[in-house]
C-alpha cells in the first residue's frame, strides 16, 4: 500500500498513527483498531485490507514468513501499472523460488549464484515438500523436517578454506582469509547432497542457519540448494544418508547419527546393508545422472566409433571415481571430460598414419 501513495512503510504508519516498531505486527496479525485507523485514512474497506495479511494464514505457516522479502515475479511486475511492483503474499515464503501463475523463477537481489544449481525437478519436489511442512502436513518417510536438520547439520569438522576453495577470490581477498587467526568454516551435509552448491556459493560467503526455522531468512541460492537437497534425499533418503556417512568424520558422524536415529527402523536397516555393500567403493549418488544430463545435450551418434567412446567413458568413471568423488559434479564431469580427450589424443598420436597405394610418399604419387 505504501507504493500505491509513494511513501515508505513507516512513513505512512506514523501519518496514521500506528507505530513503526508494530510494522511486523500489522502484516501478520493486525489489531481491528489498526485495521480502522488505515480504512479512515486511506478509504481502502476493512475486507480488502485483512486480504493484504496474514491473519488467515495456518499457525504452523506464520514462523516461515519473510516480510522483508523483496523477490518478485519478472513477468507480474510487465504486466502490472507502471511505476507498481507487485507484492504478493505468497513470494514471502522461503520455499517459493517461482510465480505460482508464470512458472518463472522468482527475482531479487540475491540471486548471485543461483544459476548455477540446476536440478529443476528436485528443486520443484523440495520446494513442495518443503510448503506441506508449512502446511503443517509433512507425513513424507522421512519426514521433512528430519531431513532439512540433516542437511543444515555440519557432517565434518569445522576447518579452514583449501587453496581450491579460494581459486575464485580475488587476490586481496585471499590475504585477508589467511590471515592469522584463520578462519575455520563449517562443513555442512548439504554439501554432499548438492555438490554443485560448493561451485555456487564460495565457501568463505556461505550463510546457511544450522536450524530449518532460519531458513526463512536465507539468500535465494541457499534456499535453493536446500529445496534441491530435500527433493534428492526424499526420492533416495537410502543412498543420501549413505553418502553423508561416508564423508563424516569422527565429529560429524554422532551429530548425522543423531538425526538418522530419528528415521524408521526399515530405512536404518537399509542403509546399514548398503554401507556394507559400498564401504571401500564410491558412494551411490543416483541423482548425478540427472544433473549430468541437464547439463549435456544428447549427441546424434554419428559413427560406430561412440560405442568405443562409451566404454573409454565407463573406463574412466572407474578408475577415477574414489579421485574425483569429492569434487563438485560440475568440476567432476570437466576432469572426466579432459581426460578422455587427453587419452583420445594419446590414442590419435599412436595410430599408423594413413598412406595412399603401396609405393605412394608425395601427394603427386597418389
């Protein structure tokens, strides 16, 4: 209402007469006095002004709303009056990343970083679950508040930033990160879920809550990669949780275990099985296929030749896979792809050159 007259929120409260610091209180749950005093002052009725809070909203809903929120839908805001943003109440909740109408991502001024984490589907079924939990219907196995815990809960020591974490700092921010006392980040289970939020978001910018609730204030990026983490471990709760066993260490094993206990019983027995299964391999990361074909567009085969290729491919993924596990899946499939050209290289060089007929060494001879 406060674009509509060309003022800011607290200007027009106090020329009302309510007081700024009850700003939050009259978006949520407004006093009928309130709601009086803006009817007189701004002719708006007493209907149309309780349809602008959150008066109707479930209890349950209430902790997840961001008033201060400023995502906006692109293609709501061309086709509304000039000079008029559209708010809507429902692009103040954390887990809405698109315009219910459009189906376009929401945009503000954090988006840096979020183009990086694709996975459309698994961002979609988290961002679902994601609302019934605010809905206050999450009856998912595992439920979906256990499994938001899991990925906010650190599954490895806290410690300082690798050199190649730091590859895409500038200089001057690199000699401010090593400086004495050096800083030791937390290294939480999303990480092993959503890969690619390592390549989104440097490790010395993250901002993650270790509790759901706070999330309500988190950057986009962060609230993506949540929703992209919570979509892959209801589909694969099994191979999720094996995954962040294996790349525990002591400190983060008990807190992961903490949370896992809260599972039923048939899952921690799968994973028990599948932990023996995989204990000196790789981890199962399911997902990763999905990403890689997101990433990739399909090849028209052109030749017999891509049957070989294909099996280089699996050749490679073999034998490099325990090297490479713990790279994001962005920079994983860039090492497996420079390899395989490094060998097709090695493999071009070593074949015997092509000659014309027998007898044949000038082009003037073929």
């Amino acid at each position: 209402m406060s674009q509509i007259y060309l003022v800011s929120p607290e200007a027009l409260a106090a020329h009302i007469g309510l007081r700024a610091k009850r700003m939050h209180d009259l978006d949520i749950d407004p006093h009928a006095d309130d709601i009086a005093r803006i009817l007189v002052a701004t002719g708006v009725s007493a209907r149309r002004l309780s349809q602008m809070t959150f008066r109707d909203a479930p209890t349950s809903l209430r902790g997840f709303i961001n008033i201060e929120s400023r995502a906006v839908c692109p293609a709501c805001t061309d086709e509304a009056r000039p000079s008029l943003t559209p708010r809507l109440r429902e692009w103040t909740y954390p887990f809405a990343l698109w315009c219910a109408q459009h189906g376009c991502r929401l945009q503000g001024g954090d988006v840096d970083g979020a183009g990086v984490l694709g996975d459309e589907a698994s961002a979609r079924r988290g961002a679902g679950l994601w609302r019934a939990l605010a809905m206050g219907a999450d009856d998912t196995t595992p439920r979906t508040g256990d499994v938001l815990s899991l990925l906010l809960t650190p599954c490895r020591s806290p410690s300082p930033a690798a050199p190649w974490e730091l590859s895409g700092a500038s200089s001057w921010m690199r000699a401010e990160l090593q400086k004495e006392p050096v800083q030791a980040y937390s290294r939480l289970a999303l990480s092993c879920v959503v890969p690619e939020y390592d390549s989104a978001v440097p490790i010395y910018d993250r901002r993650l809550p270790h509790e759901y609730q706070a999330l309500v204030s988190a950057r986009t990026v962060e609230r993506r990669a949540v929703a992209i983490g919570l979509g892959r471990v209801i589909s694969f709760p099994v191979e999720a949780a094996v995954c962040i066993l294996q790349r525990c260490d002591d400190f983060g094993r008990c807190r992961v275990k903490e949370i896992l206990a809260a599972w039923p019983a048939h899952l921690w027995a799968a994973i028990d099985r599948v932990r023996r299964g995989v204990r000196r391999g790789p981890a199962l990361t399911p997902w990763c296929p999905q990403i890689a074909s997101e990433r990739m567009p399909r090849m028209a085969r052109k030749s017999g030749s891509d049957d070989r290729f294909d099996q280089l491919a699996r050749r490679l993924v073999a034998e490099h896979a325990a090297s490479l596990r713990h790279f994001p899946i962005e920079e994983r499939l860039d090492q497996l792809q420079a390899l395989a050209q490094a060998e097709l290289e090695v493999r071009r060089r070593a074949a015997p050159a092509r000659r014309g007929p027998a007898g044949a060494r000038g082009r003037a001879d073929v």
